[in-house]
C-alpha cells in the first residue's frame, strides 16, 4: 500500500458479508501482538463478529477498492468497541478518516478503551482529541491494565447531514 493508494480508500457502514474480514483484521493483530493474549480461538472471534458486534453497531469499514483496508465498531451511547486497521493499511490516516466518521455520528462524544501495552494507539488517540479518564489494573477479560479515553463533542458545532 504507499500513500498515494490511501486516496482510494472509503469509509462506509458494514453488511453482514463484511464482518468475516473484519474479524480476521482482529485475528490477525492478535497473532501479531506479542503481548495480547489469544482469549478466545478465531472461530469464536468471527462468530462473535457477525453475530454480536454487527448487531449492536454500527460498524464502519473503511473499503479500499472492495478490500477492507480496517473498521471501526460503535455501540450505543458513543462506544468505540473497536478499531483495527490491516497492517499494510497503518500510518495513512485512514485511522484518523474512521475516527473522522464516528466522531460525526456522536452525539455528546465517543468513549473507548486501550491497552496500557499500546502506546502506538494511545499517541494516536491523543492526538485525534482523546484525554484518559480512568485506568484499570487489568480488570478485563485479558487480564491487561487499560486506559479509557473519551472525546467530548462540541455542543456548538455543525453536524453534517
Ligand atoms: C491505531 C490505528 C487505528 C491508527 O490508525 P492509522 O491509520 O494507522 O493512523 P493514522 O495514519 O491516522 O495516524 C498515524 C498515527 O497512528 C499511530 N499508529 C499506531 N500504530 C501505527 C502503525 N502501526 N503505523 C503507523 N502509525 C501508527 C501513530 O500515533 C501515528 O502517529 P505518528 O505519525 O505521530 O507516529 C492503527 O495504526 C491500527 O490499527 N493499529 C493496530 C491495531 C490497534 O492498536 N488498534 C487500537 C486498539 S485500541
């Protein structure tokens, strides 16, 4: 992928048929991560994906012509569930278009949660805005210390269409 490819890239609300290559973007990271334990085998993941994340959405994808470059997965009341980019897609800021998305979707703010681990996520989260408001020792599935980090929308501002 080089920069001038990342022009071609759109942000739009998953199908069901999407959810298969979001789940593998998530495996894939899993498998990648040295400190992220495997909590759950990749059939559970992908099932999970389709049947849980998808409903409660919306998902957002970012669509690099037909391929799902990464995604972004909202819950309701502005929670950011998830956000995964393929690792040929990261530093072109398509990150940064999907936050773009959720942020115009938001009606008072958006909340998510990081790993104290991924610092790579919490200088980019920063950057787009985000304080953190609360930290854990690990009280999550992985067992792993995390940071919330919310993002309060301007009252004032306009929303687009
Ligand atoms: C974190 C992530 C969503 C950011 O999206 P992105 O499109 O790569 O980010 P952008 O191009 O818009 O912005 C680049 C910034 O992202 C951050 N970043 C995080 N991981 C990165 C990577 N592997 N490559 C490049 N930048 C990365 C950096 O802060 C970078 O800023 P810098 O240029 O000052 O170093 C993406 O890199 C990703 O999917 N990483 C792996 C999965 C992950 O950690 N998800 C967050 C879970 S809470």
């Amino acid at each position: 992928m080089r920069n001038s490819d990342a022009g071609q890239v759109h942000c739009r609300v998953a199908v069901p048929a999407d959810m298969a290559a979001c789940a593998a973007i998530l495996n894939r990271w899993i498998d990648a991560t040295p400190w992220m334990p495997r909590v759950h085998p990749e059939d559970d993941v992908e099932r999970h994906y389709r049947e849980s994340v998808f409903e409660s959405g919306p998902v957002i994808v970012a669509d690099c012509r037909g391929e799902i470059a990464g995604f972004l997965a909202l819950s309701g009341g502005g929670h950011v569930t998830a956000l995964y980019l393929d690792e040929r897609y990261r530093g072109l800021g398509i990150g940064a278009a999907l936050i773009r998305e959720a942020k115009r979707r938001a009606e008072t703010g958006l909340e998510l949660w990081t790993f104290e681990n991924n610092r790579d996520a919490q200088r980019f989260y920063e950057r787009e805005g985000f304080v953190p408001v609360r930290r854990t020792d690990g009280d999550n599935e992985e067992g792993l210390p995390d940071i919330l980090y919310r993002w309060r929308a301007d009252p004032l501002r306009e929303r687009e269409a």
